[in-house]
C-alpha cells in the first residue's frame, strides 16, 4: 500500500464510531477542487508511511477505536487494498471505504466478500458532466455499476457530492438524484476552498444555505434522506 498520510483519531468520519484513518497516495481522478492534491499530484508525494507503522499503532488502539477509514487519493488503485483490508479487520476493527467508483470490479469482490462496514462514493456530476468535472476520460457505466452494486450491497452507504457552484447547476445535481434514485443517504457537501489542486479554484464558491436547503427538499423526491454537510 501507498499510504500518504495516517490520522490516528476522528471523531466525524465514521458515521457515530471513533476511526482513524488511512489516505492512499494517488487518483486516476483530477478533479480541480480536490483538497488533498498531496495524494493526487505525484510531483507533490511524500514517502509513503510504512505498513507497520500503521499496524503497530492499531494493535495499541484496539478496544479504544471503533473503525478505520481508508481514503484517498483512490483506495481501490492499490493492488493490495484487499490484502490491507483483511488485516485490519482480523484485528477486530470495522472498516470504512471511501471511493470514486471507477473500479467496480474490485469494488464488487469487497462487498461479495464482506470486508467493509460502511461505503461512502462520491458521485461527481451528472454522467454526461463527469469528464467536465474530473478532467480525465472515463467510462462513466463503471460509475453506473458501483452505484448500483452498493445500493444492493446491504451494507451501510452514502453518497456525496461535492459542490462547487461553477461546475454543478442545480438542475446537475437533481440528475444525480435521479442517477442514485431510490438510494438511503445522499450528503451534498459544502465546498470550502482551503487547498485545491487547480490554485484558481481556491476563488470558487458553493451556494448559499437556503439554496442548498431548496436543493436538498427537490432531491428527497428521488433518495430516502439528503442531508448538507
């Protein structure tokens, strides 16, 4: 595993349990808001944390952490996510999966196998918005299928959107609404420009708190709770 950073406790991450959490180093996304261009960017790389650094500070942490989140960059990009995962789940640990649903096989082989407890996917855009919005090619029924292989996961989900007013309409995000239809949770997160792959987004801005209210009530007709972060 490339592992570009560690966070040893949250308390926000986990939907109501205690995690620390894993960041992979590297995205096949680029997308130009992205607040982690230190896993994304490789001309920004760190050396990756050793493998044991991490394990050994789990095995003093169990029966005081609830879960560990593994995030990225894109987790699924590392050949030995699968292998990284059962480790930490022998260890007693539930395992939270963050991810941008280009890689639906490996996806399936995780939920067939039951090795995490909670998934959360960012859905980007409206499909035919996606290449505008992530910046690279992409074959958008690879985001069609990890959508649909969670939401009949009957595992603990989300989905999340990211919003940055220049790139999504409202009109974008109700067909995202529609993409994920009859989903459990749909989060729209504020975007809050801190750090940002493309410098000229630290300029950009979301909506406002009523128009994102508006947005959220049009989007219950299409998923069971949506809720703004």
């Amino acid at each position: 595993m490339l592992i570009g950073g560690f966070q040893k406790v949250s308390l926000i991450d986990y939907p109501n349990k205690v995690c620390a959490i894993v960041f992979t180093q590297g995205c096949n996304f680029r997308c130009p808001y992205c607040h982690n261009p230190e896993l994304v960017d490789p001309t920004l790389f760190q050396d990756p944390i050793e493998e044991k650094e991490i394990f050994s500070f789990l095995k003093s942490r169990v029966g005081k952490l609830d879960a560990v989140e593994i995030t990225g960059g894109e987790p699924t990009l590392q050949k030995d996510l699968i292998t990284f995962i059962k480790k930490i789940k022998d260890m007693g640990f539930l395992i939270k999966l963050d991810t941008n649903g280009s890689n639906p096989e490996i996806l399936e082989k995780i939920i067939k196998e039951r090795l995490v407890d909670y998934i959360a996917m960012d859905i980007k855009a409206p499909l035919d918005k996606y290449e505008d919005v992530i910046k690279v090619k992409i074959d958008t029924s690879k985001i069609k299928k990890s959508i649909e292989l969670i939401k009949k996961s009957n595992i603990s989900y989300e989905f999340r959107t990211t919003i940055v007013k220049s790139l999504l309409s409202k009109g974008d995000l109700i067909k995202i609404g529609k993409l994920i239809k009859g989903a459990k949770l749909y989060i729209l997160q504020k975007f809050i420009p801190s750090k940002t792959l493309n410098s000229h987004f630290l300029k950009e801005g979301t909506y406002g708190n009523e128009e994102l209210r508006c947005i959220k009530n049009e989007l219950e007709n299409y998923v069971e709770i949506c809720m703004i972060r």
